[in-house]
C-alpha cells in the first residue's frame, strides 16, 4: 500500500470481486464522506466486540505486571542473600585473623 492510498481503499479493494462493503451486514458507506462506517443497528454489537478484546489485553497486562512484580522479588531476594552472604564471609575472615593475634 502507498502512502497515496487511504487504509479504506485498502479495506474494500482488497483481492475482492465487487464493493463487499456496499453487501455488508456490519459496515455502510457513507456517500457524503467516502468513508467505511458501521451500521447504526449494529454499533453495540462492535462495542461490545470492541470491550471483549480490552477486557483481554487489561487481564494479559494484570498478568504481566504480576509477573514483572513477583521476577522483581525474587531478584531482592537473590540480592539481598548475597549481601548477606558476603557480610558473613568478610566478618568470618575478620575473626579468623583475629583470632591468630597474640593477646597483650
């Protein structure tokens, strides 16, 4: 598709014998315009369509965010044995050569 080209052009022309927007049940041309619009009877039912597939993309991102939650946990929790671990080597050495020094 060119950049000449309108995405409605796209739409009706598209590998198809004949104007099938003209023969739809949902869409409608609008003479005035030029433009494919939906059908004033059928408005609710691609709303409806229209919110399903919000509905699916919102409980996807829940999802994601959980598990971006929970991966960001584990990596607090990862970090923060090694920290830990670290601290007890250092301070385990510390008192091993301390405990070499002669008393005064």
């Amino acid at each position: 598709m060119s950049n000449l080209e309108s995405p409605t052009t796209n739409i009706t022309t598209h590998n198809i014998v004949g104007d099938w927007v003209e023969r739809s049940v949902l869409f409608c041309r609008n003479p005035t315009t030029g433009a494919v619009e939906v059908r004033p009877a059928h408005r609710d039912k691609v709303a409806r369509s229209l919110a399903r597939h919000a509905r699916k993309i919102k409980r996807r991102l829940f999802f994601l965010q959980l598990r971006l939650q929970f991966e960001y946990f584990a990596l607090k929790a990862r970090r923060a044995t090694l920290v830990l671990r670290r601290d007890f080597f250092r301070d385990g050495k510390k008192s091993i050569s301390d405990a070499h020094k002669t008393l005064p």
